[in-house]
C-alpha cells in the first residue's frame, strides 16, 4: 500500500486556487430535503400516536442537488442537469440552487412525475418519521434524449462532468453513455448506486463508500487491503481509470486502473476527521472536491488528499453547509481550524437550522473569557456533556468595557473568541455586542443554557424565560472555587508591582 506524501500548506493554497472559477457540470437525481420540526406532550386521544406541536420547517438541498452546492462553495462554476416536477418543490429546489450560483436552466419539468421530496418529521430529539415523495421509474425515452442533448451542450464548455446517482431514475445508460462521451478526454466523476454499474463503464473515478464496493465486487472489505482488492477488481470489470473506496473512520483507498494482469497500485489517506459528528453530505462533499480539484489541474493523488480531508471537516461538524477553501486549509492551522468555528450571527442560525434538522439538541453558555482559566474549561466541558453541541457567547470589547470598567479587557474580542473555540468541547463562538446575552438566545432558542453555581436560583440567569417557554431548561453547574479572571488580573499586578518595588 502506497502513502501519500501530504502537501506543504503553500502547496494547498495553490491548488485550491487553482480551483477556482472552473466549470463544473453536475448531472443526476436532485432531492429536496424538507423538515418538520416541533414537540410532543400528549398522545392523540384518536390512537396510540404521539401529537406534534409544530414550530418551524426548513428547506436544503440533497441528492445531484447538494453535490451542485458542494462544488460552488469551492469556487467553481456549477452547472446542474437533472428532473424536478411541475410542482412547488421544483421550483423550490430551482429557486435555491439559483440563489446559491448554480446555473439551473437546463433541469427539466417531467409532468408525469413528482420533484424527488423527503420530508423528515422530527419531534424534539426524535426523528418520528420519514415521508418520501418519490417516482423512481425510469425516464421516458423522450425526456431521455431531451436530458442528453442538454449535457451534450453544457459538456462543450466544462471541465469536468460529475454523474450523482441516487437511483431516481435520472442516470439511464444512455444519460451516463451520453456523458461520458460528451465530456471526451475531460475527467468523469461517478458517485454510484444500485447493480447496474456498467453505465458508469470508462469513467474517470468511481466512488463507491465501503457497502458499496463489497456489493459490487462480492468481496468483504474489513481494511486497507481489502479495500484495494475490491477497487481493483471494479477498475478492471468498468475499464474506470480509478476507484476511490471511503471507509467512513477508515480514511479512503484510491486505486489506480489495472492494466492487463497487473494489479494497479493503491494509496491510503487515513481519515482527517477529529471526531464523527454527523455523515450526512460527506459523500457529496468527496464527489464535489474530487470533481472540482481535477477541473483545476491536480493529480489524482492530490484530488483524492483534498476530498478526503474535505470529508474530514464535513463529518467532525454539523451545519457547516459546503465545504470552503478555508475550511480545508484550517485541517493543518491550528488557529484557523478554531477561528473557523467563530460564526456570525447568521451563520449561526444556520448551523442551528441544520442542528435542529438532525434532532440534535443545543446548548449555550456565555462571558466574557478574558483570561481562560481551568474554572471557564471545566464549565465549558460540563456544559458539552448537556447537549450535542456547545454554542458560546463571547461580550464584545465595548460591552466588556461597559460592564467592567475602562481597563478590561485585557485581550481584543477576537483574541478570546478564538481562544474559546479552541476548546474541543466548543462547536461554534458568537460575538455579541449587548449588554446581556439576551437577544442572541432569543435567535438561537438553545434547549439548555448553562451557567456556573454561584448564580444562586434560575431566575437570575438571563435568557431563562425564553429557553421554559419553549420547553428548554436552566443549568447551573458546579464551579471549580478559587478561579476568575479578575483574581488571575489582580495577582499578575501585585507580581508585577512587587518585581519593581
């Protein structure tokens, strides 16, 4: 097994440069994720089944849709061919991916059949149910050849050409033939599904995750080797260039086509990934950094490092959206990864939004962190283990100073945001300006807030009304004693004096 030899941080920033502004046609089935989102206090007396009180829904993109997006938060040109019904989750989904960048004016209306509509039902933390509204027939041959002569055209002026299947019908053998004949020696990323995988037959990679791979090849993968066993024997059965296998925690396995008898040469990336907190999209994301670092020139070693680290972030961290350049520099700076984790407060709804989606629940904390002392990382540590993610609230410099006096703080606002969210245990810092913490919790609607014990009742803690209104709760965590920043301030003053007196 080949390794990989891990470009310097130069070396990143110019192939993700390089990314940019290259065009990307994305063909396959576009999905429309919608979410239903409320709380449950009583069984319906009309049967045995839980009554939700809704309070919010959202919409996101998924399926060819999601891989579109994932590729223009890279800097690319995103063009998208695909099927949506005559109905208003197509024009939804149009509307969305339009606002994005994406160019959407070759997906095409099939009137005899529904937009692709998953709708997830969630009840606080639980995930009640799943409606799909769906027609997985295949297209008629009319559309068919409608579709084909749309990436026929859109082919001419791309770089690279990514078929995401879904198996909704979209990527017929005579879509994938047209595509891949269309694209002529430009690269071909295949993100496959199902049994028929001769209609991915000459691409340039095809990307199968572990399940996958075993389905297809007949072969069990439990490590590296096995993993370039399967990817062999698929590389030779669909003459494809190359076979990326993703191993989830396992990293991911590139091989390198077969040539006759000779068995090609494979390469393990482990994973970069600090802690799996949510799958969703990462196989979105490594179909989109694959397909878009080729377009900008890289090998396929080096676009295969790129979507495996993109991976990494997008599986250690919920609600991120698609994957920037940032995001994967970040992977080897250790001030930017936690510097990425500070978020305006927009995008702080949107994580939240996302969060909500996964029925995962939220907790915030929030002060000042002047000077970080093991009292603020053991209550930011406890307030982690209360929810799914850890949302922090750092005071301004001017709302410090109005709370504290002309003297503090001692270091700049985005000095303690960055040193707080480089606490492990914090998913996301937000900086707010107000007195109290009041309106950011009122946006954020976390379902516990958390503050040290020396706060003697509920009540006193900002925010309580908001959070018991809506069903959230108030806790307030045991302190380690002797510790403030005030106290670390005054004793740093009293060395100090002491060495000049």
């Amino acid at each position: 097994m080949e390794q990989f030899a891990e470009p310097d941080n130069a070396s990143i920033r110019s192939l993700l440069a390089n990314m940019l502004g290259k065009r990307v046609l994305v063909v396959g089935d576009a999905i429309l994720d919608h979410y239903l989102v409320g709380s449950v206090d009583r069984i319906s007396p009309e049967a045995p089944v839980p009554v939700i009180k809704y309070s919010e829904e959202h919409y996101s993109l998924g399926g060819a849709a999601n891989v579109a997006q994932c590729a223009s938060g890279l800097g690319a040109k995103v063009e998208l061919v695909s099927i949506v019904g005559n109905d208003p989750e197509g024009q939804r989904l149009k509307t969305m991916a339009k606002n994005l960048g994406i160019q959407v004016e070759r997906i095409l209306l099939d009137h005899a059949r529904p937009t692709t509509c998953k709708t997830r039902i969630v009840a606080g933390n639980q995930h009640v149910v799943r409606i799909d509204r769906e027609d997985c027939v295949m297209l008629p041959e009319l559309l068919q050849r409608r579709l084909a002569a749309e990436i026929e055209q859109a082919a001419e002026t791309a770089d690279v050409v990514i078929l995401a299947d879904y198996a909704k019908g979209v990527l017929t053998r005579l879509i994938c033939d047209t595509a891949m004949r269309s694209a002529c020696d430009k690269p071909v990323i295949v993100d496959p599904k199902g049994s028929n995988w001769e209609r991915y037959s000459r691409a340039t990679v095809i990307k199968p995750n572990t399940k996958e791979a075993e389905a297809i090849s007949g072969s069990a993968i439990q490590n590296q080797e096995d993993a370039a066993i399967a990817g062999r024997r698929i590389s030779r059965d669909l003459q494809a260039a190359h076979v990326m296998v993703t191993m989830g925690a396992g990293g991911a396995v590139l091989i390198a086509g077969a040539v006759g008898l000779k068995d090609g040469s494979a390469t393990h990336f482990p994973s970069r990934a600090r802690e799996v907190f949510d799958v969703t999209g990462a196989g979105d994301t490594v179909a989109a950094t694959l397909g878009v670092a080729l377009a900008g020139g890289a090998t396929m070693a080096q676009a295969a490092w790129l979507a495996n680290t993109a991976a990494g972030v997008c599986v250690s961290r919920f609600g991120t959206g698609p994957i920037s350049h940032r995001d994967i520099i970040a992977v080897d700076e250790q001030w930017l990864r936690s510097a990425s984790r500070v978020v305006s407060r927009p995008e702080a709804l949107r994580l939240v939004a996302k969060l909500r989606a996964q029925h995962k629940r939220l907790a915030f904390t929030n002060g000042c962190f002047d000077l970080l002392h093991v009292g603020h990382v053991t209550l930011l540590e406890k307030s982690r283990r209360e929810a799914d993610a850890l949302f922090v609230g750092v005071n301004t410099d001017d709302s410090v100073r109005r709370l504290k006096g002309p003297n503090r703080p001692i270091q700049h606002e985005s000095d303690r945001a960055a040193i707080v969210a480089a606490q492990a245990c914090v998913d996301a810092v937000v900086l707010f300006g107000e007195d109290t913490p009041y309106e950011l919790i009122d946006a954020l609607r976390p379902d516990v807030i958390t503050k040290g014990a020396d706060y003697s009742r509920k009540e006193d803690v900002v925010g309580w009304d908001i959070v018991e209104r809506y069903g959230g709760t108030v806790r307030l965590l045991d302190l380690v004693e002797g510790h403030s920043s005030t106290r670390l301030i005054q004793r740093a003053r009293m060395l100090s004096s002491a060495e000049w007196s």
